[in-house]
C-alpha cells in the first residue's frame, strides 16, 4: 500500500513514531477491509493520542493534507473529505460506533483508540452521576455556623468565593474548585475539611496529589495553616496530614497499569481530595472515579488556565469548559464571543437545556498573594486571555519593576549579561556553609525552559551553564557526581520517600569524611542525608522544564524560550511558568515567538465537554445527529471490564 510507505517516509522525518507506525501494521494485519482512508484514520488517531489528544478530530483534517503545518518539501498525506472519510470508516469492521467493541470508535466526527473512547465515556458518566445528587446528610444549622466563623468579612472585604467553595464541597458529591496561585485553594479546603468533620468526627478523608511533590507541597501547606484554623483542637487532630500520590492512594502494582483499587474494590473513603487536577490525565482520573464509592465527595483542586497533563486529555479544562456553558451564553447573546472556549462549547452555549455542572464549580479569581499593581499578577492575567500586545507593554514599562523583558539574539550562546546572572546566584548558595541554608537559597531562583531540547532546551542550558560554573572555578564538574551538583529526582521511591520532581544537592559532608552525599530538605524543616548511590533516577537540575515546575513556587524565575516557535509553546505553557514566581519574572526570548505562543492555546482534540452535557437533538454542518454519541451504561453487562479498557 502506498499510503503506508509515506506514513512511514513522515516517520523518518521525526513527525510519526515508531508506535504510530506498529499500530498501523497492526490495523491492516486484523482487517482485509482496510481502505486507505481507514488506514489513516487509523495512524492518525494514534499519532494525536500519543501528542495528548483523546481521539483525532476528523473535521478538523477532512478536505486538507497532513501535517496541516510542515516544512517544504514534505510529501504531505492528503485527507478525503468528512462525508468520506465517515463513510470508509464505518464500512471497516475494525471500526466500531460508541457501544462497540473494537479497536477504534467513530463517534461522528471524531476517531478514537478504543480504550480512549471508553474512559471518556465512563468518566462522563462518573461526573454526571455525582453532580446530580445533593449530599443528604448535611446538618445545615451546623454547616452555616461554620461558614460564618471560618469565612468571616475582614476590613469590609468579603470572602465569598471561598465560601461558595466551601458550601458547594459539603453540599455536593462532586466539586471542582479552580484558581490561580495565591486564590487560596488549599486553605479553602482545609476549612472545608473542618466543615465535614464538624458534621462527622469519625470521616475517613483521602488527600492526594498527581505527583509525589504535588503531594508533598499538600501536606506542607495542611501543616502550616492548621495552627491558625478558627476550630476546636479535636477538629483540627483529625484533620489528616498524610498525603498521597495518586498511584500511592489506588495501590498501583509492579509492571502493571491496574491498580488494586477499582470498580469492583472500592476506596475506603468518604472523602476524597485531589490537588493539582490540571496535571491529572484521563486514564488516571477514570480509573480513579471508578475507584471513589458513589456516596463520597470527591474535591477537585487546581488551576484550569495551566498546563495539561503530559499524558491524553485536559480534563479539568473540559469539566471547567462545560460548566461555564450558562457564562458564556450571556457573552454569545451580547455578540461577544469569549477567545477561551471551543467552537462546540459556544454552538451549545445557545441552545436552551439545564446544565449539570454549573452547581459543582467554583471559580477563586481573586489573589491574596500579589496586590492590584503587581507586574507578575497583570502579566499573567494578560497572558491567560490572550493579549500578547498588552503581555509585552507590561514587560517593558517601568512601572513593573517585577516583571521584565529582554531580547535574546540568534546565537545559540546565552548572553554574557545573563550568564553573569546567573553565575551570580549560584555562587551566592555555594557560599554558604550549612546545607539547609544552600538549599533555601537555591530554591529562590529557578531557570525555567519552555522545552526540553534545542539551543535553549533544559539539556543544553544545564550543560552550558555547567561548563561556565566549572571554568569560573565556582564548580568543579569532572565527574559524574561533584559538590555543588543540583538534582533533581525523576522517578518516585516510597522506600526512601523520594518522588519526582523532589530537589537536592550533592555536597561534601564534613561530618562524613568530607564524602559526597545528596541533601533533601524535609517537611520538618531538617535535612535527609542519602549516598548518592541509593538516589531513584535522577538528573542535574540547574535549569528545569515549565512542565517540572508545576506545583512549584519560587521566588524569582527567569524564563529561557526558543528561537523558533512550535506548537508546544502555548499561552497555557507561558502562563504556568510565570505564575511559579512569588517576587520577579524575567523573561528572555524573540518577540514575535512570544507573541505567537501568546496567541496559541493547547489544541487537544477531546469529546469528553461533549459528554458531560445532558443528550440531546443537535445536527452538525453536515446533518450528522450529534445525539447519536449516548454514553455507556455504567452498570451495563455489556459494559468492558478494567481489564479490556487497559
């Protein structure tokens, strides 16, 4: 088949993968039927899942050639129009309609892999479940006495996003609670903690996090507010301090992507927290509401404006993106469309139906860490709705000493200026003695990178500042392991209680033969001491990539971008590095690659908003009935177990 030659032409030119190229053989060697417009649906709906997607949207594609954007002289794959491409696929038995079991599903317009298709559709169902349903145990004398004294008015400013929050998160089985940093999500929820014991002493409560840092930082932020909670001592004991991963929480298994909780064993807990839901992919967020008892709350908390998950999906931006239906109708009606939400979301957003969700959502938009004349607070709200012009005005004016701008040139060196910076800072923590005050230091200042490779990738940025700390003598970098060497861990160890994302440094210790050993602060305050040997998988870490650095806060941080723009610099990639920064922001880079990433949001293909909204007669431009895509039975015998999804 010639289709195939040039699918795996494109792979030699690093744009398919080897994954994309196996499944396609895989295709045609289960199908005699298998025309070449299937058989590019086919790759295609791999190559998009595997780029973050949950299924590749055929309309999008239909009538245009693959890649939509590429380099001359690429032999681009030419698309058949919907109508055809609609119908070559549903004429092959290896492509099913949502209620099949086959390897893909064509769900009007958009092709999935089927197990992607099938946590869509059972988190849906998970969502819509348990946003219907009041909780009916709330004892509301107690619950508003608790209101008014854990969410008081001080100097006349109201609290009132929070204690809707609050409110809604003990009234509610399901509730999401969105802000950006310093909104005050994590004190909201431990007063909502405080609430929901106030109303049952004995709750058994689970708080979780993606990652094993994310969860870290949960726990620390519970150890210090709990001191000044407005509650009994008994209330504030049995708050819990323990936090989880994810994984940790569901019991993942060796070499395995079951978990020992699921559907048929569930978690035994009424109460389930999950911080930092925007890094959450859809895999794990379906198994993990399959895994939560249907009488439970289930919190969610995060920022919907911030990166997605590396993995399939964006779901807290889908969920958020269907509740906000009733917003932007207002703003569709007022010949206003809002820049932030899909074409299917304003297409839906002016028919008359009642929304599910809009009751689970809370919206923090109010920062109590940066004032009304912050640089970084502007710059960041600039970026999250799209301005680049504006985003660069603040950069440059001096009325923002906080927030700066400077022009990187075509060398792939960095500047002189910039390396004399940050020559500055990391001499500044090698001076010191003690190694809790080297680490304190370090952890004020971050460089942070928009990729991973490239001139000014996190690979070569850490290899040439290296190299400069080395000649300046400040480092002496000959081997594998040096003092002075930060690092950072990639792959969780339970045993030792590190996770990735953790940071340290290797240092001589004086106490031990001068030997080098890696230094972790912990959540005490104390240092943990471990041979270098022993340390997970780790890597060196004086520059790291925005996507590390989510659920991090530093002081200062100084954003490195590309020369050259690519889909992977979005306005959400921007907005999440800048919001890492307490203090100052500096932002190095080419103005019109700025701009563009500004102007570009994360393009994921997902049906899941679709999912969450009520069934109902809606027609595409094609006459296609929209309707057609009714979820699965949860409790359906014909139903795929855990075991067929995965």
């Amino acid at each position: 088949m010639n289709l195939l030659k040039n699918i795996e032409h494109l792979r030699d030119l690093g744009i398919f993968t080897d994954i994309d190229i196996h499944f396609a053989k895989l295709m045609l060697s289960l199908s005699n039927d298998l025309d070449e417009a299937s058989l590019l649906g086919a790759v295609l709906a791999s190559y998009f899942t595997n780029l973050g997607s949950s299924c590749v949207d055929l309309s999008i594609l239909a009538n245009r050639s693959f890649p939509l954007q590429s380099e001359p002289g690429i032999n681009k794959l030419p698309c058949p129009t919907l109508s055809n491409w609609q119908s070559s696929l549903r004429n092959c038995h290896i492509v099913g309609s949502p209620g099949d079991y086959t390897p893909l599903i064509l769900d009007t317009h958009r092709l999935y892999l089927y197990r992607y298709f099938y946590y869509e559709q059972q988190l849906a169902i998970q969502i819509r479940l348990r946003s219907s349903q009041l909780c009916r145990d709330v004892n509301h004398d107690i619950l508003e006495e608790g209101l008014s004294r854990l969410f008081p008015s001080q100097s006349g400013i109201s609290m009132d996003q929070q204690k809707y929050a609050a409110q809604t998160a003990v009234q509610r089985h399901f509730c999401i609670i969105s802000g950006g940093p310093g909104s005050g999500k994590t004190s909201t929820v431990i007063k909502i903690l405080a609430l929901l014991l106030s109303q049952d002493p004995d709750l058994n409560i689970a708080l979780a996090a993606p990652t094993g840092k994310a969860a870290i930082r949960l726990q620390e932020s519970i150890i210090q507010t709990l001191p000044h909670l407005n509650c009994t001592q008994k209330i504030k004991s049995a708050i819990p301090q323990e936090t989880y991963t994810i994984h940790r929480l569901l019991g993942s298994r060796t070499n395995s992507p079951y978990f020992r909780s699921h559907a048929g064993n569930l978690l035994a807990y009424q109460v389930v927290v999950v911080d930092e839901a925007s890094m959450v992919d859809l895999a794990l967020m379906t198994k993990l509401a399959q895994a939560i008892p249907k009488s439970a709350r289930w919190i969610l908390l995060g920022d919907k404006d911030q990166l997605a998950s590396v993995e399939a999906g964006t779901v807290l931006g889908d969920i958020c993106e269907a509740s906000f239906l009733d917003k932007y109708k207002g703003q569709i009606e007022n010949n206003n469309e809002p820049n932030e939400v899909s074409q299917f979301t304003m297409k839906l957003a002016g028919t008359k139906f009642p929304n599910p969700l809009q009751d689970n959502i809370a919206l923090l938009d109010k920062s109590y860490r940066f004032g009304e004349n912050s640089g970084i607070w502007k710059l960041a709200q600039a970026v999250k709705q799209g301005q680049s012009e504006k985003v660069l005005r603040i950069l440059n004016s001096k009325n923002y000493p906080d927030v700066n701008w400077h022009h990187l040139g075509l060398s792939e060196d960095l500047p002189s200026v910039l390396i004399e910076q940050i020559m500055i800072n990391f001499s500044r923590c090698l001076a010191e003695k003690l190694p809790v005050k080297i680490l304190q230091l370090f952890e004020q200042f971050r460089i942070l990178c928009a990729t991973r490779r490239g001139p000014y990738g996190v690979e070569a940025i850490n290899r040439q500042i290296e190299d400069e700390l080395n000649k300046k003598g400040i480092v002496r970098a000959i081997s594998r392991c040096y003092h002075g060497q930060p690092i950072m861990i990639t792959r969780n160890d339970y045993t030792l209680k590190l996770f990735n994302g953790d940071i340290g440094i290797i240092l001589r210790n004086p106490v031990n033969r001068n030997e080098l050993q890696a230094f972790f602060p912990s959540l005490e305050g104390e240092i943990r001491i471990f041979w270098p040997h022993r340390l997970p998988k780790h890597e060196t870490v004086y520059a790291m990539t925005i996507h590390k650095s989510q659920g991090s806060e530093f002081d200062k941080v100084l954003i490195l971008l590309p020369q050259q723009f690519s889909t992977l610099l979005t306005r959400e990639l921007v907005y999440t590095g800048i919001t890492r920064a307490k203090q100052r922001v500096d932002i190095w880079g080419n103005e019109q690659v700025f701009s563009s990433a500004i102007s570009q949001k994360i393009n994921r293909s997902s049906g899941l908003c679709e999912q969450l909204m009520p069934i109902m007669k809606t027609e595409d431009e094609n006459g296609e009935d929209l309707s057609e895509n009714k979820p699965l039975n949860l409790f359906s015998d014909k139903s795929p177990s855990n075991t067929v999804a995965d």
